[in-house]
C-alpha cells in the first residue's frame, strides 16, 4: 500500500468501517510512514473534536425559510425538477435544455410549417398495393431520373451564354488556317449572324 492508497481509506479508517484485510494493511503502512501516520492522528483528532460540539438546534424562521425555498422559491426548479425535466433530462442530458433554447424552438416550428406547405402542395394521392410492385416503383423512379436529366439538359443547351460560346468556338475552329471546312466568306471581326 502506497500513501495515495491511504489518503483514500482514510476516512473509513477513523470511522472504523474497513475491512480486516485493509485494516491492516493500511496499518502497517502507518506503522513504517511518518507522513501518514501524522495525517491519520490528525484526522482522528478533528473527527475528536467535532464530536465534542454541541448540537445547535435552528431558529424556527431558517427553517420556515428553508421550507418556502424548497417548495416555492426560486431554487425550487434546482431542488424539484418540473416532469417533464424529471422523465427526459435523465435521458438526453444537456440536449434537453438546448431545445427549450428560443432559437431551436423557432427552427422546428419554421421546419414543420414548410414540411406541412409541401405536403399540401404536393397532391399526394393514396397508396395501393398495386402502386407498391418493385417493377413499377423501379419504372417510375427511372421515369423520373430521365424526365429531371432531359430538363437539364434541355435548360442547358437553351441557354444564351452557352448559345454564344458554342457559336464563337465553331467560328475560330473553321478560320483555322489548317481546316478542312474553313469558310471563304468568314466574319474577321467576330459578329454573330
């Protein structure tokens, strides 16, 4: 047994509550450390001492006060937490709090009102077993994938910058000195027709 071990076991040691076992060992720990065996006879001696205080009996209006705090002061939500805080604060911890946060309470309602605006607009319709096979789920959501990558490419290509860029490329490529399609008649000064 080492000093940090008897620093530890101490206090059970003045109690008397150790076992046999540590007792002794601890015993002889004492018996072969000086510093250890100051700090347990001035341990004992405190204990000594407060044994000897007289027990005070507390002025009726501390215990009043005490009372009212517990039950309806303001470290009444310290000493008796609401149930709500009771149930769940065990459970999530700090995160409880976080979400009583004005901010976050704001978020969530900002993000069930938009969930519920799409859910609106969106005229679902009921399910039915057959909408449930997998070759027709399979078919509609490729339908849908090929639908979406065609209007892209369709807003792509019909855009003005792209029109211009793709047009300037095509006239430098054909006045290209080394061509095989060079036009006689090309614009030098680069205007689109």
């Amino acid at each position: 047994m080492n000093c940090a071990d008897v620093e530890i076991l101490l206090a059970d040691y003045v109690d008397g509550t150790l076992r046999s076992e540590e007792k002794s060992a601890l015993e002889a720990h004492l018996a072969g450390c000086a510093a250890c065996s100051e700090l347990a006879r001035d341990s004992a001696g405190a204990v000594a001492f407060m044994e000897r205080a007289a027990v005070v009996q507390a002025p009726p209006e501390l215990v009043t006060r005490i009372l009212f705090e517990v039950t309806a002061g303001p470290s009444h939500a310290v000493v008796k937490p609401s149930i709500v805080r009771r149930l769940f604060g065990r459970l999530f911890g700090g995160v409880f709090e976080s979400v009583l946060q004005p901010r976050f309470a704001m978020g969530m309602a900002m993000t069930v009102l938009s969930f519920a605006m799409i859910g609106r607009f969106t005229h679902v319709r009921q399910l039915t077993p057959a909408d449930l096979d997998p070759v027709k789920v399979w078919t509609a959501a490729e339908d849908r994938v090929v639908r979406w990558y065609n209007r892209g490419v369709k807003y792509y290509d019909s855009l003005k910058v792209v029109y211009e860029i793709q047009t300037r490329l095509k006239e430098w490529a054909d006045e290209q000195p080394g061509s095989s399609q060079a036009q006689p008649n090309a614009n030098p000064a680069g205007e689109t027709k």
